[in-house]
C-alpha cells in the first residue's frame, strides 16, 4: 500500500481517510467500494490509467503484477481447490474462477471474461501465459513436472466449452 501513489490511484485519499478495508458481517476483512467498484480500481478516464491501481504501479515499476496485489487478486482467474480424501490426502485442483464460484453476485460482474471465446485468442497457452502465477500456487517442481506433460501433447485437445459452437 506504501508503494501506490496518487498517481496511480485515484482513491488513494479516500483510503487516506477511512481506510482502503471493512469488515463483512462475518467479520472478514474486505475491500471498500468506492462508486460501485473495488477501492483499488482507477475509472475510466483517470490520468494514472484505467484498471487495477496496483497493476499499473507494478508495470511501471518493472515488477510483476502479483507482488504487489492481495492474493486473491493475483491469483484470478486461476483457481486452487483443495479437499481432504477418506484417507486423509489432500487433492489440489487448479482450474479457472467462474462467475458462479462468486455466489449470486458473480452474475453482476461487468468485467467478468473467462467463459466468454474473447478470452481464448491468446497465441500463449494457459500454462505459460500464468507460469509465475501457476510456480507460485503449486512450487517450481510440479509446475516443471506441469510443463513437461503440456508441451508434448498426444492427439487432439479438445475445445474450451466457451469456443464450442452452439447449436
């Protein structure tokens, strides 16, 4: 937070003044919303630039994004899931966020991109695109084991259900 200046974010008073979090009725902390958005979020038309106040101080900076983001804003749209089996081993999923994994409100949000085709015209594959976000979530070591079975593919992949032809 000390690294965001007024020129990247346009918040940065009101957060000055009451604080950049709340707290929900369950007593977690969150972030406040300012004019319907995240406090971190710049408008449109902001001279610091549209988007995320921490995504455009890291890319000035020449740092990555996700060093100076929370968690959970880094981390999307990759998602980790982890359950304990019967015998008490853990098995870790990592998939994308959908907007269902956000309750009622996921429907609302505007910016939401994953499960539209837009989002599948990257020349990069996934794994690579995400390879700091992905090294982070699962270590060095299964994110290597990840990239020796992805990049020697056998048959054809099959299509994102997002770029499948609707009948």
């Amino acid at each position: 937070m000390k690294r965001l200046s007024s020129k990247h974010w346009k918040n940065k008073s009101k957060a000055k003044d009451k604080g950049w979090f709340t707290t929900n009725k369950d007593g977690e902390s969150k972030t406040r919303v300012v004019n319907g958005a995240c406090i971190f979020h710049n408008p449109p038309g902001f001279e610091g630039g549209t988007g995320c106040a921490f995504h455009i101080a890291a890319e000035e900076a020449g740092e990555r994004h996700m060093d100076w983001k929370p968690d959970v804003c880094w981390q999307v749209p990759v998602r980790l899931e982890e359950h304990v089996e019967d015998g008490g081993y853990v098995v870790s999923t990592i998939r994308e966020w959908k907007r269902r994994d956000w309750g009622e409100g996921g429907d609302d949000f505007h910016w939401w991109c994953t499960e539209s085709s837009d989002s599948f015209v990257g020349k990069d594959p996934t794994y690579t695109f995400f390879s700091d976000e992905l090294t982070e979530i699962m270590g060095k070591k299964s994110y290597a084991i990840l990239v020796k079975m992805l990049s020697a593919p056998v048959g054809v992949p099959l299509p994102h259900p997002a770029l499948r032809k609707k009948d």
